[in-house]
C-alpha cells in the first residue's frame, strides 16, 4: 500500500512566501478611492499566488505532490465592498499560471473552506454566503484549470437542534446546491458534532467522498476503525482522485482537540497497519503547526518501522 504525504498552506523553510496577505475591511474603508483600493486587492492576490507557484515548485524539490491550497488568495472577495468586483478576471492569468505548475509538478491540490461555510443551517443568509464562498473556491480551481470534482473538505456543521436534524437539514439543503458546487465537496468527521459514521450517513446517501481524521475520532468516536473502514473507501469508488484522510496529534493530553507541532508517527502507524492492504493508495494530509517541518520529521520517524519502505521524501510503501 502507497502512502503519500501532504501539508497545508505555507512552508515554514521557504521565506517570504506566505499565500495569505490580505487588507482588512478596516483598511479598505479608510481609502478614499475604491477603485484604487480594488487594484491594491488585486496585486495583494497575484503576490498571493505567485508565492503559491513558488510553494510547489519547493515541495516537488522535495517530492512533495500532494497540497491544500490556502483559502485566503483574494483578500476581502465576497465583502460588501467589493461588491461587484469580477477578482476571477483580474487575476485570470496568475491563476492560469500556477495551474501550469499545479500540472508541471503532477500535484494535487484541493481546499478547505473555514468552519463559517455552514450548509446545515436553517439560516437562508448563512446558507448563501456558504454558497458564495463554495463559488469562490470553484472559481479559483477553474481558473487554474483543475478539474473541481472532489477538491473541497467541509465539516458537516452545527447542531443546534440536534444531531439528527442537523443530518436532515443537510440533505434537505444539499438539494439546493448546484451540482457543480456540490461535486466539488468532501466530507470531514469532526471532534465535536458529528463522528465518522455521520459523516457516512451523508456521503452514502448523497455521494459525498468521506475525509476520515484520525485525530478527530480519536476524541470523538467510539467505534473500532475496522468496522466502518470498508464505507469510508466506498464512498470513494466513484472518485478520479486516491483515497484522502486527515492526521494530526493531539498538542498536550490525548484527548486535546488542539493540534500538536508534530505527528505522532507511532499512532499513525498502528492506524496504517490496521488499514493496510485495504487500498493501493491513500493520500495523507498532514495537519500540524510545523507545517513541512511535520511532513519531513514524520518521514525520518516512519522510515524504519517494520515493513516500511521509503519511495521518496513524501512517500512510503508499506508490506501488508
């Protein structure tokens, strides 16, 4: 079974290269010309990508092919000062440059959108400006010429009257969503609301690929991994993309929903033997404050586990 690492957003051995430099509304208000302000955004968002060129041309020095791409790119878009603002234009070509690279490097990428893109609210202004955000990260993919289709993790959301109706509420509103955006969607298990066999429920009923954390049902789930392991590739069946999961370790006590510098690699392992041989491949995204720091910390603390054969600096091969 191959295992193929990734980490999210920024490098922390790349310098000056952050994806998210951004202007506040505070600042924006304060220009006396919009217009002026609107460029601003704009060259604010070409830096933004130009350093996510420069953060995959980094990772495939280091075989890295696998990133979740930062969410803040275009600073203020959807804000009603920039109401109007047609970004996907502005930015086209920067946006078809790093799709260049995205196809150079053979990376896949993806996003998650914050925890503030709800789709089981009943809230019918909520519910829209989920949908605004879900279009900005369509637009963003189309623009670098990746193909949408399973490139989106969301949580499943609140549950402010209760679980259940947290699940319908879900379905109901999944139902309204254009079909290009709910393509677009995979599923997370989260460490609080709704566990892995939630997250089953929904991605069995609407055809949403599952995202397991491992972390997350560490400290919320009760059920042996080997019980829901087989739905949880299901859900993938009619995906083009490999099996992705979620790692992180817990930052000071076992049950710390706080994320850890690190990877607990002897965790990781026992979940990977446990699984193994049920897949040719799963992508692992790595959710740690250390960033590629983590990804290659955990390489060297895998190498020599039994049955474990380095393919690269990002990838492992394990017996089963």
């Amino acid at each position: 079974m191959r295992i193929r690492f990734g980490y999210v957003a920024m490098s922390l051995n790349l310098s000056n290269a952050s994806p998210s430099r951004t202007m506040t509304a505070a600042q924006f208000e304060k220009l006396d010309n919009r217009e002026a302000g609107i460029r601003k955004l704009e060259r604010i968002s070409s830096m933004n990508l130009e350093s996510c060129r420069r953060l995959l041309l980094h990772n495939a020095a280091h075989d890295i092919t696998f990133f979740r791409l930062s969410s803040r790119l275009v600073p203020l878009v959807n804000h009603p000062f920039t109401e109007g603002w047609k970004w996907d234009r502005a930015i086209k070509e920067d946006l078809n440059q790093l799709g260049d690279v995205i196809k150079k490097t053979g990376s896949r990428v993806d996003f998650h959108p914050d925890h503030f893109t709800v789709l089981n609210t009943e809230d019918d202004d909520l519910f829209k400006r989920s949908l605004h955000v879900l279009l900005y990260h369509y637009k963003l993919l189309k623009g670098m010429n990746q193909e949408p289709r399973h490139r989106a993790v969301i949580h499943i959301g609140g549950k402010k009257h209760g679980v259940d109706k947290g699940l319908e509420t879900f379905v109901d509103r999944f139902q309204e969503i254009p079909v290009s955006l709910g393509s677009m969607l995979m599923l997370e298990n989260d460490d609080t609301n709704y566990s892995i066999e939630h997250a089953l429920y929904l991605g069995e009923k609407l055809g949403i690929p599952v995202v397991f954390d491992l972390h997350h049902h560490d400290v919320h789930g009760a059920t042996p991994v080997s019980v829901f392991w087989d739905r949880v590739i299901g859900t993938w069946s009619h995906s083009p993309l490999p099996i992705k999961m979620h790692v992180s370790s817990p930052r000071d006590h076992p049950m710390d929903k706080s994320h850890a510098d690190y990877i607990d690699a002897d965790r990781l392992y026992s979940f990977l033997r446990e699984i193994c041989g049920s897949t040719e491949q799963i992508d692992i995204m790595i959710e740690a404050k250390r960033k590629d720091e983590s990804l290659f910390r955990l390489m060297a603390d895998l190498k020599d586990k039994p049955g474990v054969r380095q393919i690269d600096q990002s990838s492992i091969e394990l017996d089963c």
